[in-house]
C-alpha cells in the first residue's frame, strides 16, 4: 500500500472513532482474561500487511477507553484538546528529541517561549524553568534542586557524612512526593507528612512544631511542598503563613499545583485560591490536567534561581552533543535536564496557547468550578446522596447514603465498579479521614449541568439496584434459614 493511502485509511479510522467517541458506552468493559483472548495478542499477522495491521488498531479503538465520553469522570484529565492533538500527530510525524537546537530549533524556541510566558504569568522574575513528564517528576527536580542547594556539596559528594535531611508535605499530598525523597536518598521516613485541618490544609502550627522539633534534633529542614488543589479534596494549602516559617528556617518553598494550578489564569481564582503564589521557589503545573492538553504536558518553574536547572541538573561529559549558546544562553534545553531523549511536548502546548488563549483557559477552569458548584448543590438536594465533605474547590466528594448496618464504604465501593462493568459512568475513590468517598471530576469540555444530572441519575439508580440485590440476598438467606 502506498504511504499516501494509508494516511487516508488512517485518518478514516480516526474520524470515525472520533464520531462515536461522545456516544454509546465510554468502554466496553471486559475482564482481563476474555479481553486477551479477543485481542489474540499472540496471533501471527501484521508482518509486512497493512491489513492485518490496521485489525489491530480497530481492535485498539474497540476496547479503548473513549476519554472524552460524558461518563469518563473519574481522572484529572478528559479527551484532550483538538489543537494539541493536531500537534502530538506532527510531533509523531516528524519523531524529533527536544533536546538541542540542531534536532528541534522550533521546538526549542517554543518551549522557551512558553516559559516565558509561564514565568511572567505567574509572577516569577529572573526565574527559568521546564517542561519536564508530568508533576511527579517536577516534584522530584524541585526537591532535587531544594537538596543541591541547601547542600551543594551533595551534587559531588553524594549524602553521607551530611545532616539528615527533612522535607515537609500535606499527609494528602501526592505520592509523587514518596517517590522523590526514595529516589533522592531523603529516605521516605525523613518526608514528614503534616497533619491537615477541617478544609484538608496543612495545619501550619502542626508544622512548626515538626519543623523547630527537627531542627532541635540537628536534622536540616530543607524542602516545604504546598499543594494546590489535593488530589481526593482539592485543598489549596496557604502559601502566606509557609512564607514566615521560611524566613525563619530557611527551607526551599515549592507549589504543586499539577491539579488545582490552573486556577492561575482567572484572576479571581488566582487571588482566591493562589494568593502569594509568585512568593514560592518552585511551582508545577500540568496542562495535560484541568486544561486539557494531550498528555503529558507539564511544566516546572524557578523564582529568582536562573541558573538553577544548570547546577542542579548536568552532570557527566555532554560535549558529543551540547553546543554552548552565546551570551550565557542555553541553547540545548537538554543541558538543562536530567534526560538525554526529550519528547516534542511543545507545539501540543503552543498550539493550544494560541487557540484558546489565557482568556480561553480562565473561561474553562471558572466554568468547571461553576460546574462543580452545581453538583454539589444537586447533591445535597437528592435524598440518596450525601457530601462526604463540603467541596474546598474543583473536586466533589459525595456518597450513596446507605440504610444502617450496611457498611458505607463497602456498598459506594461496589456501586463504583457496578457502574463501570455496566458500562454507565467511571468514576474515582479515594479516602478523606479515613473513609471511601466518591470523587467526581469534571475535567470535560463535553459536559455541562445535563450530563452531570444524568450522572447523579446513573448513581442513584445503580444505588437503588444495589439495595435491591442486597435485600433480596438477604430475603433468600433468611428463607434458608433453618
Ligand atoms: C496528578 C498529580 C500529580 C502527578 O502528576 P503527573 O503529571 O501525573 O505525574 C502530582 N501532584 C498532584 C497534586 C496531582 O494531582
């Protein structure tokens, strides 16, 4: 088959997909094992045989997960926007690593011009920054360069024979952070996990004390992450009073925003939920979450550190492939990261910048909170459901209510996976004080206040068929009993 007829043939298949993929279920759910016997992974066919080859892509988009279906509520993201996806086809077509001038000039100019524009958004001057996979590695690079610079000597000499270090985190932020103090020799018993208050907020007096408590023991407190939006709650820790601790003990101050960041576009959510932002040392955000740009989109930000990414980062003799720009300026971004092959993520996020704009982005995110605003309130009207607790911000987490005696957790738990092998919605859990919760999402331009009224519908109905079983279990037990 000629290239350009297969172009054709692919971009028939995409449309089609495309067509369907707001309509019927958001997936046709099977179990592992009958999904690997339909697949036949094992079958001998596509070698050299265009056919047999595009099988395997209808057979991928048969059992894919249609993301951008009103059903698929349960992620920080949702089907992806047009204009990053025109760009992640270009990217794939012209296969290029962002990681010099000479193999990616354009790519190079338009990541630094998104920081640029990213950096002067936020408010941070002198700074610098990257796109980097996603926030659990932005959250590793900044504690990284927290560690490097409160020890500088670690870079050459490694941790032993140093003060034990300490980094501090909301006990909701995300396991990226675990990751990032395994990865960096910190040991995950030296991350503090801070103890929130009724709003899901590191509690700030809880922090001090752990803060004076390890400097009293000679442990060097070196790294505070605030998190912007929690993953389960959507809590905004405040940045203000983390300012004063660090005056006084002198710690590396980071934000991750990967989830609630985005509010950074609306100038109401901004001083809303942000405020002091442009404070911080470090801040991360992901695109490819609440704006909808095609994963994985992310970008990691310095305040006052420019030449931070140089001196935390590069290591090792890069002169087969790094040529120094002029003036003191990178030329290769890959000098500046701790990869060597960098994907293309720059056009998907240039071409969105400029399709929606920061107007486009405020619009998205204040309608999204609107949204969420209004299921909350149509939670709270319907007799069946429940707030697990008051919505903090973008993320609803509600609950069936079940009759006494009847284990709450146990019951939402099997009323989500009902959903899901029904083919009705798909939906997150996740646990606030202890207990399962439901978390619905709205990271989805395809929904508005009817799709939510027909999920809550969905919930309530899988709820009600549940009770159903349940009592007609318990009916036969009872009629078998002696
Ligand atoms: C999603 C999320 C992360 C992880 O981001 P990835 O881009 O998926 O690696 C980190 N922190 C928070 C608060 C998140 O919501």
């Amino acid at each position: 088959m000629e290239q350009d007829a297969i172009f054709e043939r692919l971009l028939q298949i995409i449309t089609n997909y495309r067509q369907q993929r707001t309509t019927d279920c958001f997936v046709d759910y099977l179990e592992p094992d009958e999904l690997r016997q339909r697949l036949r992974l094992e079958e001998d066919r596509g070698r050299g045989d265009w056919d047999a080859l595009f099988s395997w892509v209808e057979a991928y988009l048969a059992y894919a997960v249609k993301t951008t279906h009103p059903g698929y509520v349960n992620r920080m993201w949702a089907g992806a926007n047009l204009p990053s996806v025109i760009g992640e086809i270009i990217v794939a077509c012209t296969n290029t690593s962002a990681c010099t001038y000479e193999t990616a000039p354009v790519s190079t100019l338009m990541e630094k011009y998104m920081l640029t524009t990213m950096l002067r958004l936020v408010g941070f001057e002198q700074g610098c920054g990257q796109m980097t996979t996603g926030s659990s590695n932005a959250n590793m690079i900044a504690m990284m360069a927290a560690r490097n610079t409160a020890l500088p000597d670690i870079k050459n000499k490694g941790l032993s024979g140093g003060p034990p270090l300490f980094a501090f985190v909301n006990a909701d932020a995300h396991y990226s952070m675990d990751r990032a103090a395994n990865i960096l020799g910190i040991g995950t018993d030296q991350l503090r996990k801070v103890a929130v208050d009724e709003h899901g907020r590191m509690d700030t007096v809880s922090l001090e004390r752990q803060l004076a408590d390890v400097q009293a023991r000679g442990g060097l407190p070196f790294f505070v992450a605030a998190t912007a939006g929690t993953t389960v709650r959507g809590a905004y820790d405040r940045v203000e009073p983390l300012l004063a601790l660090r005056r006084k003990y002198g710690f590396w101050l980071h934000v991750d925003g990967a989830w609630g960041g985005a509010v950074i576009f609306s100038d109401e959510l901004r001083r809303r939920f942000l405020p002091d932002l442009e404070q911080a040392d470090s801040f991360t955000l992901d695109f490819h979450k609440m704006l909808g740009t095609a994963l994985m989109c992310n970008v990691l930000l310095f305040n006052r550190h420019q030449d931070v990414l140089r001196r935390v980062c590069s290591a090792g003799d890069e002169s087969y492939i790094f040529h120094g720009g002029e003036n003191g300026e990178i030329r290769d971004l890959g000098t500046l990261s701790l990869q060597c092959g960098r994907r293309v993520d720059s056009l998907k996020w240039f071409l969105d910048w400029k399709f929606y704009g920061q107007a486009g982005f405020a619009e998205r995110v204040e309608h999204y909170l609107d949204l969420c605003r209004y299921a909350e309130q149509q939670i709270k009207r319907l007799p069946e459901l429940e707030m697990a607790v008051p919505r903090e911000s973008f993320n609803v987490c509600f609950r069936f209510r079940t009759p006494n005696g009847t284990p709450a957790a146990l019951f939402n738990q099997n009323l989500r996976e009902q959903m899901h092998h029904s083919k009705r919605a798909l939906i997150g859990t996740g646990f606030v004080n202890g207990e399962l919760v439901l978390r619905l999402l709205i990271t989805n331009v395809n929904v508005d206040k009817p799709e939510i009224d027909r999920f809550l519908t969905a919930v309530i109905e899988t709820g009600r068929e549940l009770l159903q079983q349940k009592n007609s279990l318990q009916h036969n037990n009872t009629a078998r009993r002696p």
